[in-house]
C-alpha cells in the first residue's frame, strides 16, 4: 500500500530564513504528487503539484517543490519565510490506481520566529 | 463566492444518535470526496464519488453513507455515533474528466464533537 511521510512534525524557522519541508512516499511508480497547507481553522489550499515534466515545480506564495525520484522525495522549500507561512503543511500522493483518492502525510506544523 | 461549502461548520452530538453533513460545491466539477482529520492533524480519505462510481475507503465503517442528490452535493450520513468519530470532516471536489486536473478543492470543514 502506499505511504507517505512527513518525518518532521513541528518545524521552527526565523522569519526571512529559508524553509525545507520534508516528504518521502512510498510507491512501485511515481504518483501524483501534492503539497497542501492548511492554516488555523481553515480548509485545505493546494500550494504546488507534479505529475511529469520538470521535477522542479513552481508553486504559489513563492513555495517550490523538487522530485527526486532516486529518493522518492517530493520536499517543499521557500528561500525566504514569512510570518504569514505559519500553518500546517501536508504532502499527498494520488497513486492513479485510488480513485484519485489522496493519501496524505501526517503534516509538518510551521512555526515562525519574529 | 465559496467554491466548496460545508454545514454545519461545528456539530456537537451525543453517542448512538444519527447526523448529517452537508457538502455543496459550484464549480461544476464531477467527483466529490470525503476526508476524516483526527485529533492529531492526520487525514485520511473516506470517500471518493461521482456520478458513475462510489469508491470506498474500506476502513470507513458503514455506519457512514455518503449520498449525493445531485453532482453538486455529496452528503455524508453518520449512523449510530461513536466517540471516535469525534473529528474535522472535509468536503473535496475536483474534475477529473475531460481535464488533466486531479486538483482537488477542499471546503472549510465541519468539526464534528460526539459526547
């Protein structure tokens, strides 16, 4: 079955320092591959997705991701974080053969330090 | 001008009684889903429905039914609740025909508290 991991739960970064965001799947192929970030209260919005092509991918609030299928990672970084980033990020796989049903990761909570 | 919209946005019931959610999405898409977010932040897929085929999560106990009056809705009916079903449940829908989308647009979540 597939998995995904998140092997960070809680992440603490300066604000204006730069952000790497963990995520390994377990898969035969290469899935579809998500990152989600929730904030607070909030409902789920899609930062970026890969599904072939150029394996650096470009996403919104300045966030990219970088598949690497060697290491079946698919991390998330952004070169300058602000405050506002502080939420819960979540990597997902949609494995194709699911139902495009979505397998997330236990999620990575962003902290921000003034 | 919600895309994906849930009622209620908080439920608090007791043990063994029956509940719904409510799920209605405008963007016209195709497939609807259902997630379960527990205590400790993990989500986990329910359901998965449009309107040719239901797929189920087969860990999702069938005390839980979704039902969908017409392809903007999906409901999700909860029988007999249990205290774990204590969580935020998600509403998702995304296109998946015609399209080479797979995005998947998530409403607000309802938190559902059983006691």
């Amino acid at each position: 079955a597939q998995s995904v991991t998140q092997p960070d739960i809680h992440i603490t970064v300066s604000e204006g320092a730069s952000l790497e965001l963990r995520c390994n799947y377990s898969y035969g192929a290469t899935p579809y591959l998500f990152w989600y970030v929730q904030s607070p209260g909030q409902g789920l919005q899609l930062l970026l997705k890969y599904f072939s092509g150029d394996t650096l991918v470009q996403g919104i609030k300045g966030f990219e991701a970088e598949f690497k299928r060697s290491q079946s990672s698919f991390n998330l970084r952004k070169p300058s974080v602000h405050w506002s980033d502080a939420a819960e990020y979540f990597c997902a796989v949609d494995a194709l053969n699911a139902g495009n049903m979505l397998t997330f990761g236990g999620g990575t909570r962003l902290m921000v330090k003034p | 001008d919600t895309a994906v919209s849930q009622t209620p946005k908080y439920l608090v019931t007791q043990m063994g009684n029956d509940k719904s959610i409510k799920c209605e999405q405008n963007l016209g898409h195709d497939t609807m889903y259902w997630y379960k977010q527990d205590s400790k932040k993990f989500l986990k897929i329910m359901f998965s429905y449009n309107n040719k085929e239901l797929i189920i999560n087969e860990t999702v106990p069938n005390r839980f039914s979704p039902k969908s009056p017409d392809k903007a809705h999906l409901n999700l009916h909860i029988n007999s609740l249990e205290l774990g079903d204590s969580a935020v449940y998600f509403c998702a829908s995304s296109q998946e025909s015609g399209t080479f989308s797979y995005e998947q647009y998530f409403g607000p979540g309802t938190r559902l508290t059983v006691t």
